[in-house]
C-alpha cells in the first residue's frame, strides 16, 4: 500500500484519461468556486476598501520593499508556521491538517498524470507520500474534531453535533480517510470491498472541491490576504482603527482615564483567565 501507485492499479478498469478528466474538473471547481465566493462574499471589495482606509488614516508611509518584506513575514509566520494559534494543540493539529493536504494533494496529482498506469514505474516515494499525507490529514483532523474544537472541549458540546461550517473539515477528513480504505483494499485484492470505497472515496472527494461557496474551503486563500493587511496596518501605524496597545510604563498611557484603575496595580498580574483551560460548561 505505502509503495504502490492505487490510480496506476486502477488503471486496469477505468481508464486513465477518465482519471484525469476527473481531476481537472475537481481544479475547474476550486476556481470556480472561489470565485464564486469572492463575489459572493465580496471579499476583494473589503479588502480594497480596507487598504484605502488603512492608507487614509496611516501616520507613516509603507514603501514597496518594506511591504515586500511584510509580505515575506506574512508567509513564513502566519502562513508556513500558522503563528497566529496560541493553542499549542490547535496549532499542531492544523500544521498536520495543513501540510498533509498539500502533500496529499501533490502526490495525487503526479501519480494520476505522470504514473497513470502499472506500465509506468512510480517511483516508490510518491505512493509513500500520498499514505503518509493522507495520514497526517487524519491525525490532525480527527484529533481537532473530537479534542480540540471549542464548542466540544470548552462547551461542552457533542462532538457529533454537526453545522454547515463543518462541511470543509468533515469532507477533508471523509476523503483522506476512504481514500486510505480503498488504496489499502484494492492492494489486498478485495475487488468487491475496494470497488464500494472507490465510489465513496470520490463522493467524499467530489463534496470536499464543489462544495467551496458552502465550505470554509476558501479561507485557505482569503486568510494569507487579511494577514498581510493587518501587518501593513501595524506598520503604516492606522492600526485598522483599533487603539495601539497601551504600554503603562508609558505616562501617556498610565495617566489615560480608561487607565486609571490600572495605575498602581502592578505590571504582571499573572495568567488571569489562562490559569486553567475553560471547562465550566
């Protein structure tokens, strides 16, 4: 299974231009989709409108090499290492939901396009790859869905309780786990077994790239663009109209009205709310 092409043993029944045409309409949908949900959404619109305000209001100039650079930090903070999670676990868990796609989605697409069938010989590490970002989508996802998730480990929620919101991560999770079934079926010649997980392998697959307007699908790319605009805010000092963070050592500061209560108390008050994890449902 870890060093077999499953689409290149496919092969034997369907064939592989099908496959492809398969993939390339599952590409057309993401597209089209997110599209779709930019007009929808009307996400460029806001961030357009943002930009044009955060420029209005800023108090010092960003230069094109210093947003290049923002640009950079932007992707290797927020992006690459999802910096933004103060959750250890959550943040694990979305870094292997995260790169196993990528990885998964990668080692799909050279396999049915480059290896299509068992005439070609793949290379073992693209098979390998395929399992093991199949894997990681698994462990990642599963642990979010039944230990991570708020309204289940701070609410107190079932975590069966299923909302729309939940189409993206429950059809990611459906796809890499049936995919996983029937690539290890079909390699241990179960014909009847791996022919039924086929078919729910793509439902699944079919239900995570279509339904992007009704999925959190395409948070994937609006994400890295609210990102880098909240940093250009930051550094053009417009702050996307929110105060600056008070610093009280700061006269200015501590001297404020809204600071008064805070004035003689003392610099570290402790964890507060971070002393124990919410569980008071």
């Amino acid at each position: 299974m870890f060093t077999t092409n499953p689409f290149a043993e496919l092969s034997a029944s369907i064939p592989p231009s099908v496959m492809q045409t398969y993939v390339i309409i599952m590409i057309l949908l993401v597209v089209g989709g997110t599209i779709f949900d930019v007009i929808h959404k009307q996400s460029a619109t806001y961030f357009f409108r943002a930009g044009k305000k955060s420029e209005d209001n800023a108090k010092r100039e960003v230069g094109g090499g210093e947003k290049v650079s923002l640009a950079i930090q932007t992707a290797a903070s927020e992006v690459l290492t999802s910096s933004e999670f103060c959750n250890p676990k959550r943040r694990i868990a979305h870094l292997l939901g995260m790169y196993g796609f990528v990885i998964y989605l990668i080692a799909t697409i050279v396999m049915v396009f480059s290896y299509p069938t068992a005439v070609s010989d793949t290379p073992a590490i693209w098979p390998f790859l395929w399992c093991i970002g199949a894997l990681m989508v698994c462990v990642g996802g599963y642990w979010f869905w039944f230990f991570i998730r708020v309204d289940v480990a701070s609410e107190g929620n079932s975590p069966f309780r299923v909302v729309r919101a939940d189409l993206f991560i429950l059809s990611l999770l459906a796809s890499c786990t049936l995919g996983l079934i029937w690539a290890f079926l079909q390699s241990a010649g179960s014909t009847v077994g791996a022919t039924l997980f086929l078919g729910l392998y793509l439902i699944a697959s079919t239900v995570l790239f279509a339904g992007i307007p009704w999925s959190k699908f395409s948070h994937m790319f609006f994400k890295p663009a609210a990102a880098f605009h909240k940093n250009v805010a930051v550094a053009n000092g417009s702050m996307a109209n929110l105060p600056a963070p008070a610093d009280r050592t700061n006269p200015e500061d501590s001297d404020r009205h809204s600071m008064e209560l805070l004035k003689d108390a003392p610099l570290n008050m402790g964890l507060g709310i971070k002393r124990e994890q919410p569980h008071h449902y």
